[in-house]
C-alpha cells in the first residue's frame, strides 16, 4: 500500500461503491454508513443529480484563479449560502475554501485583519476552548484545545495569541450545572479583561464535534458570549464545520439560539457539498465586510483553489437536492427515533450518556457508571466497539480523550438524512451488539 494512512497499524478495506445510506468495500462487503463518514453526508452517498450537475460545470469551465475571474456559480452559491444562515448576513459576503480547517484559518486571519482595519491593531488575540477541535492546519490546531490532536506540535502552535478557556460539558460540569451558562461565559469575560483590549475573536463550537461529541451548551450561554464579544469589540466566529448545513435540525446550530446570539462570522464545510467535492465558506457579516472595504479594500489571504468552479457547483447542487427534499426538517424529525433507540443502550454495562440533537449524537462509554470512570486509554474500547459494529455493517465514529483529553471514550452519530426510522433502530442494535462484545473482551 503506498498511501500514508491516519493509521499504520491498521488495514483499511477499499471502497467501491456508495448508494443511499450504504457503502459497499471490494470484498463486497455492505455497510450502513451511520456516521456520515465523520458527519459529512447529509443528502446520501451515489446521488446522480450532484454529478451531473459537476460534469455540466466541468464541460464549461474546470478552473479558473480567483485573482482572475469570477465565476457565476461562486456567485450563486454564496447568495445561497448567505440566504441558508439567515437575516442577520444580509448584505455579507461568503470567502470558499478547500475545507473545514482552511476556512478556519480564513477566518482567523479575517478577524486579525479586521481588528487592524478597524483601528485597533493590538487586539491579535484569539480565545477558544479548552476540548474543542478547529483543524488540522497549524492556525486552527493553536485554536484547538484537543490534546491527543495538539500535543506533538506543541512546539509549532504554542503562542500567547492562542487562549483557552472552560468548555460548557454537562455530564461532566465543572460547576455541577449551577447557573453553569453563566459561569461558563464568565470565563471568557475575564480572558477578554486579562487581554486588556487584545481578544481579535472568539471562535467556538456552538454544539461540540467529534472531540466531546455532541455537547449542547447550557441556556444562556451564548447569547452572554455574544453580549460580550460585542462589548469587547471581538468578532464572535461559529465554528459550524460539523454542526452546520442542517446536521442538527435546523439550518445552523447557532439558529437553536436566541437571535442576539448570532456571530459575525460562521464556518462551514462538511455538509456544504456532503463530500461530493472539498468545500468550506467563511460567512461573514456586511459591518466585518464594510471594515476592509473602507479601509485597505483587500482580504490579504487566498488559495489556489478557493472557489473552486466544480467545487461550488457541488455545493449548489446538493443545496438544491436538501431543499427539495426538505432534509433540515427530516433532520429534525428524525431527533426523536435517534433519542429512542441510542437512550435504549444507557442499559449496557458500559453506556453512561447519549445526547445528540438532530442528526448529530455520541455515546459515551464508562468502566465504571457510578463515578463516571473512563477507559483507560490503552484500552481503546471506542475504537473497538467500532471495529465490531463495523464487522457487523455499521460504520461508527469513534473518539478518545472527551474527559481530559486524554482519558475517555465516545462514538460520534451522524447518519445521512435519508435513513429511514427502521434503518436507524436496526443500527443501534447492531451498535449494542458490538458495545456487548467490547464488554467481554
């Protein structure tokens, strides 16, 4: 095998085929792909209205640099993505990228510039959180407090224009979910007074990924958060990567919140073209917008292939198919079949907490229920239970280090939001099936 794989330790079947909710290896092998891939597929996989709409583009024009030329595709994408996130980007501008991590350096980068364009150069900090995950690229790994990701680039991310602070994780609440929202947000207020005037931005999940998997923040949280970047004069960047494009129900996550708690800049990638091609946006909003234009009139920051032309075709496609087959709505539909059947398995030795909403949920996985006591790390018991879930047809996200980084277990529920209900109950057995034979081994 010459590619250089996440694992070297591991043999990884080859795929072939993907129709529906299904994937199907060499070997012939079929699985539900209950995980979305890593909660990427919205729409389902060997959709032939997105190809054709591609090759139509590529027949056309395959590429052309955005130093160069427009494209009317980019053009239509973005006021539809711009109309997607709602009233409060009227009047803003969409910047594509090739995927998740590089919108998230855009994004950064954007919130530095603005801060310089807007007259106060010294504000270059940016504050995330603790057990978040933002990218692979050195920008977005500084931002990221994943520790199993992080702790080998230490040397390449460390900087004190990176601050993390707590991280709202119910099940384990630092504060025992007394008025938690609030104390929660208060430890951003005293990153912004620390800083004296320095926050450029404050970027943050608003429901978490797949390093604490599925976290929904408490009320009131945000929309203090959102108060205070307002006060501070710091961006408030969503980092929508996973939980944006509908995953959870609605449009954006950050649409489960009050309207005051809306950002000034989302990120996207993942759902926005549902992997048919590489594609993430960075959503900003027309006052950010205003602020570059009055002054240097330039974004000093591009890529080769932003805005790809085949890109943001796929992405307009696959808007269209979630339009036209409601799949917002059917992702919030299907909450409750996802509660049902995953809240069945909390009976298994090993379960301690399933939460999700959507079509976005975790399991996580105890040695101990009563004083919520991890696996131990060598144990990999999340990456077991999926390797047994897949032998058995269902593909699972499994994730270590949701307690400190380090210690913890969870898997990561994203399915497409075609499955139907009775595909779901079958994969949730399946998934106790494989979390039963974890247990004896």
């Amino acid at each position: 095998m010459s590619v250089l794989h996440r694992s070297l330790r591991k043999t990884y079947p080859i795929a072939v085929r993907g129709k529906g909710v299904y994937l199907w290896d060499a070997a012939g092998h079929k699985y539900l792909d209950f995980s979305g891939s890593a909660a990427v597929n919205l729409i389902g996989h060997g959709n032939r209205k997105i190809l054709r709409s591609v090759l139509r583009q590529a027949e056309k024009i395959e590429f052309v640099h955005t130093s160069q030329f427009n494209t009317g595709v980019a053009e239509k994408f973005a006021d539809e993505v711009l109309h997607f996130c709602g009233p409060a980007f009227n009047g803003g501008k969409v910047f594509f990228t090739c995927g998740g991590s590089e919108a998230v350096e855009t994004a950064i980068k954007l919130a530095r510039q603005y801060q310089v364009e807007s007259g106060f150069p010294k504000r270059n900090r940016i504050v995330s959180r603790q057990q978040a995950y933002h990218g692979a690229t050195l920008g977005a790994l500084a931002a990221s407090g994943n520790k199993r990701r992080r702790d080998v680039y230490v040397p390449l991310v460390k900087s004190e224009a990176f601050v993390h602070i707590g991280m709202p994780y119910c099940y384990r609440c630092a504060y025992k979910c007394n008025d938690c929202g609030r104390k929660y947000a208060k430890e951003l207020e005293l990153a912004l007074n620390e800083s004296k005037g320095g926050v450029a931005a404050f970027l943050a999940e608003p429901m978490s990924g797949a390093t604490l998997g599925a976290v929904f923040p408490p009320e009131g949280y945000f929309e203090r958060v959102a108060e205070l970047c307002r006060t501070h004069g710091a961006l408030f960047v969503a980092d929508e990567v996973m939980t944006g494009w509908g995953r959870t129900g609605k449009n954006l996550a950050m649409h489960h919140f009050d309207d005051e708690a809306m950002p000034d800049v989302v990120v996207l990638a993942k759902g926005l073209t549902s992997g048919y091609l590489p594609l993430g946006a960075v959503v900003v909003k027309k006052s950010v917008v205003d602020a570059l234009e009055k002054g240097s009139g330039s974004f000093m920051h591009g890529f080769t292939y932003n805005a790809h032309p085949l890109a943001v075709a796929a992405g307009h496609a696959v808007f269209q198919a979630m339009k036209k087959e409601r799949l917002v709505q059917r992702a919030a539909a299907l909450e409750g079949s996802m509660r049902r059947e995953l809240e069945k398995l909390l009976d298994c030795a090993s379960v301690g907490d399933v939460r999700g909403k959507g079509l976005l949920w975790a399991v996580e996985f105890l040695s101990d229920k009563k004083s919520k006591m991890p696996f131990a790390p060598e144990m990999q018991f999340a990456p077991r239970v999926a390797e047994a879930s897949a032998r058995r047809g269902v593909l699972v996200y499994p994730m270590q280090g949701c307690v400190d980084g380090m210690l913890g277990d969870h898997l990561l529920l994203a399915p497409p939001a075609i499955i139907t209900r009775d595909e779901i109950a079958s994969a949730a057995a399946t998934l106790r099936e494989a979390i039963e034979e974890a247990e004896r081994a």
